[in-house]
C-alpha cells in the first residue's frame, strides 16, 4: 500500500489501496467531463401528492438549486425531497419531489443550467432510500503520457482494483468542502461541546480558494466579531453565513444560530466529523493488516438487501459464525463495517475494537459528546459504512491526454476515492 498525498491525510485517507503508479492529469476541465446520474429501480409514479421530477443541472450545488426553486416557486425549501447531494461543477440528473405543487407551477422556473422534467406524482417524497446508486462518466484530461504508457498504468489499476474485489471505502473530499474543507473542523467543534468556535469556523475562517475579497471579509470577522459590519460586507452569494450572522446580530447564541440552515445541511457538520473518523479507522485496520472483503473475529458485518449492504441488518463475528459469516462475504451477501461513531455507537470486539477505541482515545472525544448538548438537533446517533467500496471501474484512452472511466457506485459512495487511485495526483492537483 502506498501513502497517501498530505492533503488526503489530512482528511483520514493516509493510504492508496493500489500499488502502480498513475496517470495524473486533470478533472472537470469542462463540467460535461463530470457526468452523474441517478440510478432507481422499481419506481413508478401513480398519483398523489408530491409532484417527482427529473432535474439536469450544470454546475449546481443541490442546496443552493433547492433554495433558488423555492424563490422562483414563491414555495418552502421544507417541501422539497431529493436522494443525494451532488457535485456542482459536473452535469448532474437527479430526482427531487416537490409536495403539494401543479405541474403548471414549473412554468415559472427560469435558472441558467436547467432543465426538469416532469416524471409523475406519488404519494411520499423522494428520500435516500429509493436511490440505489449513482452512475458515473469522468473524463480525466491533461495526462502527461503518451497513449500506450497511459493505457498501460490505468490498466494495471483496473487489475489491482480486481483482484482486491474493491477499494476502501472513505468519505471523499466532497464531503468535507473542497473548495474550503471545513465542515468537519466545525462538526469537531460542537462535538467537543465549543458552538461559539464552530459557528466562527464556519463562518469566518479563509481558504486560499475563495475570492480576495471573501478572505479579507472573512479574516474581518474573525479579528472583530462584528457581526453587523460583516452583513455589509459579506458578499450575497454568501447566503448561509449572511443567514446566521443575522441570526447571531439579533442573539448570540452560537449553537442555535445554526437552526437558520435546512436540517439536512446543518446535519452535515457533526456527520463531516464522524466522516473523518472513519477516514481514519479505516486507514488504521489497512495498516494493522486486517481484511476489507472479510469479517475477523470481533468484527460487526451487515447482510445485503437487493444486492447492496444493508446497515440496518448486522451482526457481530465470533468464533461461532465466523465460518458461516466468511461463506456470505465470498457470495457477496455479508459485509464487514466500520462505525460512524454516534453517542448511541457499540464499538467492535478484539483488533477491530482496539482500532476503533484508540482512534477515539486520540481524539480526546467521548462518544457522548455527539449528542451535542447545547443543540441536540446537530448531534448524530452514529451508525455503520461498508469498509469496502465494491466496483468495476472501464477505463478508456480517448487518445490526446485523455482517458475516460465509466462506472456505478452505490449511494453514498464517492467518484473521487476511485478516480485518485487511478491519477494518484502530486500534491494541490487533479482531483478538485
């Protein structure tokens, strides 16, 4: 196994599950070398209350295309459902349900991107568990090799990915920011019980990527904590901090200044934290040796539903179904996972146990702490992620640095954990 890029590190991925070096080069040149789409199985829309529609979007974050239909719909982000956020600068098709709206109401959207098309109506919204993947084409461009040596490297991964049944199954950079990779910071930050530092992260914290002017406007705000210069000066794109700096002009109550944001994006701060932490478990159990694709004992393993891991289902591994639990794994219907720690996690027994303990005793956190007393609302149970992330990646070479990979990811999963195994990019390139 090869070490990982610092950036990546710093984010839990400290490893490559491949050996072979390679082929660099760049994503999303164009957003139409970023292409998404949604995959369901089963689904018809008969009648009912919630409007579903299909949206294809270029270079839109889901929240922010949510917020700016509401505007345009004159109608409540509440009532809006979809399964996944996507990445923005890509061209991007999902499923959204908007309850209790007329198809004649769409006629009033007019967004530079998008495009929706109206697909039934249905008696409950669209929510994550109807989504059962994601489909994915990526073309990788700017590849410093000639066309035999790039077919060759990104061929000799393919095999590796193979015969290793899959690939460690992190939470890529996406679900930490990558233009300004902060969410966990904040998520850390309420869990160790400090609002007032988690709400300044979020809001007042620069990162090289942003515009001169945010930075300056941001590094303003965290010297002086003058919340009513920084509404003049913040820019309107800024619409979630603007939200909460009024919120903490009007009462600075730091916790709960984070209730002006939707519940799903407010959640995504302490979820980015436990991300991070098994970033990091999972690093740990590839050094220590340990299996992904089969269970030790001490291990907690779910079952599949449909074909796919299914968290709700699991079961702890002794002596006594082991054997029996390594029988499924080899006929893909038993999974080892790793915990999203929560304060109402069971850590694991034996080695898997020991790993997951010590990341938390490094730490310095409690996994009470993610009840998050000051805001229960931005607090997490915990739940469990399959260790290993199954796929089968086809790679192209389009010739002229280019190389194209196509492949499915279950939901959840992300493009940019199989897409860095491929490029294996020097540091501060490829894959953002």
């Amino acid at each position: 196994m090869m070490e990982a890029l610092q950036s990546d590190r710093l984010l839990g991925m400290e490893l490559y599950a491949t050996d072979s070096p390679g082929c660099g080069g760049r994503l999303r040149t164009e957003s139409s070398d970023f292409v998404v789409e949604e995959i369901y199985e089963g689904q018809s829309y008969e009648g009912g209350r919630y409007l579903v529609v299909e949206v294809e979007k270029v270079n839109w974050e889901t929240h922010h295309l949510v917020r700016d239909l509401s505007r345009q719909l004159q109608i409540s982000q509440k009532r809006f459902g979809w399964a996944g956020t996507k990445d923005k600068k890509a061209v991007t098709r999902q499923r959204m349900s908007i309850m209790a709206l007329e198809e004649e109401a769409l006629r009033r959207v007019a967004l530079p991107g998008v495009k929706i098309r109206v697909l039934g109506r249905s008696n409950r919204g669209v929510s994550l568990g109807d989504l059962r993947g994601n489909r994915f084409a990526v073309r990788i461009r700017e590849v410093d090799l000639d066309d035999r040596e790039a077919a060759r490297r990104v061929a000799t991964v393919t095999e590796e990915i193979e015969d290793l049944g899959g690939l460690p199954n992190y939470f890529g950079v996406q679900r930490f920011g990558e233009v300004r990779p902060v969410t966990h910071l904040v998520g850390e930050a309420l869990v160790r019980g400090e609002p007032e530092r988690a709400a300044m992260t979020y809001l007042a914290h620069p990162f090289p990527g942003e515009p001169q002017d945010t930075r300056e406007a941001r590094g303003r705000l965290l010297a002086d904590r003058d919340f009513a210069a920084a509404l003049k000066e913040y820019p309107l794109r800024l619409r979630y901090e603007r939200a909460m700096m009024a919120r903490l002009q009007e009462e600075r109550d730091f916790a709960r200044s984070f209730d002006v944001l939707a519940t799903n994006l407010k959640r995504l701060f302490v979820h980015a934290y436990q991300s991070l932490l098994f970033n990091r478990i999972l690093s740990r159990r590839m050094r220590s040796g340990l299996p992904l694709d089969r269970a030790v004992e001490g291990d907690v393993v779910c079952f599949s539903k449909g074909g796919l891991p299914d968290v709700d289902k699991i079961q702890a591994v002794d002596k006594s179904n082991l054997d029996a639990v390594s029988r499924l794994a080899e006929r893909g219907r038993a999974f080892v996972t790793l915990p999203l720690l929560g304060h109402s996690s069971a850590l694991a027994d034996g080695l898997p146990g020991e790993i997951e303990r010590s990341v938390l005793e490094e730490e310095g956190v409690d996994l009470s702490d993610f009840r998050v007393e000051a805001n229960p609302d931005l607090g997490s149970p915990g739940s469990r992620r399959p260790a290993l992330l199954r796929v089968e990646p086809i790679a192209q070479i389009e010739g002229g640095a280019c190389v194209l990979l196509n492949f499915d990811l279950p939901a959840g999963s992300y493009a940019t954990v199989v897409l860095r195994e491929y490029m294996k990019p020097a540091e501060g390139g490829g894959l953002g």
